[in-house]
C-alpha cells in the first residue's frame, strides 16, 4: 500500500494573491470556504456569495466559529448576486477583485457564471457539468453540449477553465491521469468506485443537492468498448471489496467524469460504480414509479403547478444538516487495469474519510467535504502559477501529480493498492461488455 507523500514539486513562486469569489453557499461551498479561510494567505481576500445572503453569513459564522482562518488581516464578507444574471456577475467579480470564481451553485448556472468570468477576465471553476432543468441525462458526451463550445471563448480571454474539480469528477479525473502516468504503458478499463458506509440517522436523505442527485439516476451512459451504450438504471451490481469500509455492493451509472474521461484517457472503457443500500433503492423505486423524480410540471387540484422533484427536494433534510450527527466513512477511488512491461497489472487509487473528523474540522459531512477541499487545491495551484493552462480543461489535462500532493497537505490523502496478479480478473464485476440488448449511442460523433 502507497501513501502519497505530502512535499509539493514544481515551481512555488507566489504570485500576487488573487482574492477568491465562491459562488453559492450549500454543503459544498460551506467546506470550501472553511478550505480558503485556512489557506487565505495564499489565496486572499474570500466573498462567499448567494441569493440568499443570511446562507453565506451562516458559512462565516461557522469559519469564526472553528477559528479556520490564517491570515486574520484578509477579507472574508458576503455579497448577494442572482448567479443567473450575467452583467451582475461581472460586475461582482470585479468590484470584489477576485481573479479566481470558484463556482459550487446548482448546475443550472454554470453557463452563467463561465460567461461572467470570460467578460471579467476570471479564472473559472466548478464541480459538476451543466444542467438545463428542463432536460435530464441528454446525449453523450455531456460537455460536448455546453462547457467545450465556449473553449475558443476561453482561450481568446486568456484565462483559465477548470471543469468539474470537485471529487466525482474531479480527484477521480487526476487519480486516472496518474495512474496513466506513473502505472502503465497500456491501460484497459477504469472503474470509478464511490461508496458512502456511513450512518447519517434519517429515514431518507441525500448526501448532496436532493435535486441533482435523482437527476443523475434517470439514465445510466457509459463508455465501452471505445463507444457510448446505454444502460438501465441500478441493474448492474458489483460486490466491491473496498479498504477501510469493507465489500459493498455498487451499481452502474452515468457520471460527469466519463464525459471527458474517455476522450483524454486512452482506456478501452471508463465505467462509473456508485454504493445504494436496499433501502435507498427500495425508495427511489417507489418514487420513481409514483412520479415523485420528474422534472415535468404539473398541476394540482387547487391549480396550482409544482415541479414533483422540486417539492420533493423541498421535504427532504438538507444535506448539511446531515453533517452533526453523521458517522462512519467514504471510500472513493479509480481501480485501473492495463499492462505495464508486457505483463498484466492493476491498482486502486483512493481516498477514504470518516464523516465525524470532517465535522470536527469544519462543521461538515463527508461527501460535502470530499467535494469542498478539491477546488481549494486547484485554485491554490492556480494562484501560485502551478496550474496555469489559459485556456478550458477538465482535470485529467493537468499534471496530477501537484494536485494529488496538495490535497493530502490540506484534507484529502490517497493511497494506492496493488492488486495481486492473481486476483486482476476474479474480482467479480459483471461482463457489462456482454449485454446484447444494450443501446449504442453510435449516432453520437466522436469529440
């Protein structure tokens, strides 16, 4: 077993500090704005910003509250902005000076928000792809519709794009990147794992915006045999044996990181495996065929129109209310197989953490932490001029290498296991290349 070491390669020279806009003020921003308080000598003045501003006021109180911040001279305020509205974007990040928008709202204002940061000259980031609310799972490969039209955009402005530099996708994109590099000379398939064993006491909730979580479930794409199939949804059972958490059982779904991953990693198939207990699925089942998950409007007696899933997210707990009492631990990672001198090889880079120490830190759960910490990381490289790439990337395009010793220094480690030669074939995935009743999206161009 490997445990990434935590000194930091490359050139360390400051720059000036770019003072940091965080776009939202959910369970995620929470943990990202504890992460640049903590690292604001580096990274300067912070605005946590929101529609709804008593939200980011909250996130502050939390950060005086753990006593999280270094530089006690930097700014930390918030501001109001409708994310939406793109000349009041522009017009906040540069009366705020930041140089770097960290973007953690809903994906519905991802487009928005890049746009701002093209017209203000902004380094841009977020952590999940674009989503329209009107439309769920669109056609592969996903930012080939939204992110990669504005590439030309970016790179005409000069600045950075960062896409999807949360955990899944994010850490994952660079877990796979180094593995390529330092691993392989051939690589085969990669398998992304994501398992939650934790305990958060509540009949049922999600881990992350209610909304967006049953969004990614409508559909499952994935990328094999060098082509996009469809599949259906949680048919697909793996009974993983995971370090620290144990075998647990996870199923095959679309994700962000495959709608990059398999046009910059040369991997014949780039699968995505998420952990559900039977009693998550026996609910989601449930609400799914009562029509509880569509993004359709409908109308009610009284004549009034909801959108189900909105009502939906509306009754559940918020996810970081999750965080006081949650207890047990994520394991997060990329299982990689190819060859490497001529011989057969395989290994599982990851990254696991215990829900409770991510409370004890930050007041935070730990999947928000796992997707919180990662844009920190990136927006540290940037401001020391580590990663500087003027122009739109997805992680893997970076060298991971800075990236990954970063985030062992400031919350996430990663480990790397070495499965036996023996045990490369027997670990019990099902032959998802076998299925002949499986949709092949061959229509779709190659990006």
């Amino acid at each position: 077993m490997e445990q990434m070491p935590f000194r930091i390669t490359g050139s360390m020279k400051s720059l000036a500090k770019p003072n940091v806009l965080i776009v939202g003020a959910g369970a995620v921003a929470h943990v990202a704005a504890h992460k640049c308080a903590q690292n604001n000598d580096i990274l300067g003045n912070i605005c946590i910003a929101s529609r709804k501003k008593a939200k980011c006021d909250a996130i502050i109180k939390s950060i005086h509250r753990k006593k999280n911040i270094k530089d006690k001279k930097a700014k930390l305020y918030s501001r109001q902005v409708d994310a939406m509205n793109v000349p009041e974007m522009v017009k906040l990040i540069k009366s705020t000076k930041s140089k770097i928008v960290i973007n953690l709202g809903t994906a519905y204002i991802n487009m928005s928000v890049l746009e701002a940061c093209i017209r203000a000259k902004a380094t841009y980031m977020d952590t999940a792809i674009h989503e329209e609310p009107d439309r769920v799972a669109e056609n592969p490969p996903w930012y080939a519709n939204y992110e990669w039209k504005r590439k030309a955009r970016v790179k005409k402005a000069g600045i950075n794009a960062i896409l999807g530099v949360g955990f899944d996708p994010g850490v994952v994109n660079a877990y796979a990147a180094y593995a390529v590099k330092h691993y392989f000379d051939k690589v085969d398939t990669v398998d992304i794992l994501d398992v939650n064993a934790g305990s958060h006491g509540k009949f049922f909730a999600t881990n992350f915006d209610p909304e967006i979580n049953f969004r990614e479930f409508k559909k499952v794409w994935t990328w094999i045999n060098k082509r996009w199939v469809e599949r259906p949804v949680h048919a697909e059972r793996w009974d993983y044996d995971f370090p620290v958490v144990g075998k647990r059982p996870v199923y095959l779904n679309g994700h962000d990181e495959l709608h990059s991953l398999f046009k910059n990693i040369p991997a014949k198939s780039v699968r995505f495996w998420m952990g559900f207990g039977n009693h998550y699925l026996n609910v989601f089942n449930i609400l799914t065929n009562i029509g509880m998950l569509s993004e359709k409007p409908v109308t009610t007696a009284e004549g009034v129109k909801v959108v189900p899933l909105k009502v939906l997210k509306a009754v559940l707990p918020d996810p970081a209310s999750l965080a006081k009492t949650y207890t047990g631990w994520t394991c997060i990672g990329d299982l990689v197989k190819g060859w490497k001198n001529g011989k057969k090889r395989a290994v599982f880079v990851y990254n696991t953490k215990d829900h409770a120490k991510c409370y004890k830190e930050v007041e935070s759960q730990g999947i928000s932490y796992t997707a919180g910490v990662p844009p920190v990381a990136a927006a540290i490289l940037v401001a020391k001029g580590i990663w500087n790439p003027k122009r739109m990337v997805n992680v893997e395009e970076l060298d991971p290498d800075p990236f990954i010793k970063l985030l062992a220094k400031i919350g996430l480690t990663t480990q790397v296991k070495h499965i036996p030669a023996s045990k490369i074939d027997k670990d019990g995935m099902p032959n998802t290349a076998a299925d002949p009743k499986a949709k092949v999206a061959s229509q779709y161009p190659k990006v």
